[in-house]
C-alpha cells in the first residue's frame, strides 16, 4: 500500500470502532491487523474462539478496548 493512501485510511479511521467477523482467518486477520493502530475499539468475532482471543491480545493497545 502507498504510502499516500495509507495516509487517508488512516485518517478516516482513526478512533472508530470496528465490528470484525471471520477475524481468525486470513482476510480478518489481515484487516484487523491493519486497523488496529488506529481504531478506539472492536469487536474481533469467529468461529474459532481460541485463535481470535490470541489475535485480540497480541492487538489491545493501551486506552483501546478489543473484545
């Protein structure tokens, strides 16, 4: 991703909160990944509850709530 359009995504994101399904597979991890340094909170929802709890550690912030 440019550099310039990172830039906008990160401006139209920044402090919202995101509802994430499927987020222990490949493409939910990825965009919870690449949301996460900008969002305020989410919500990281699949079937597999292990997987999606080790990703919502390894991405809670400080001051930011990831469920």
């Amino acid at each position: 991703m440019s550099d310039r359009i990172g830039r906008k995504l990160a401006k139209v994101f920044e402090g919202k909160t995101f509802i994430i399904t499927g987020a222990a597979g490949g493409l939910g991890t990825a965009m919870a990944r690449l949301l996460a340094p900008h969002w305020r909170g989410a919500l990281l929802l699949d079937i597999n509850g292990e997987r999606v709890a080790q990703l919502a550690s390894e991405l809670t912030l400080p001051g930011r709530i990831v469920l």
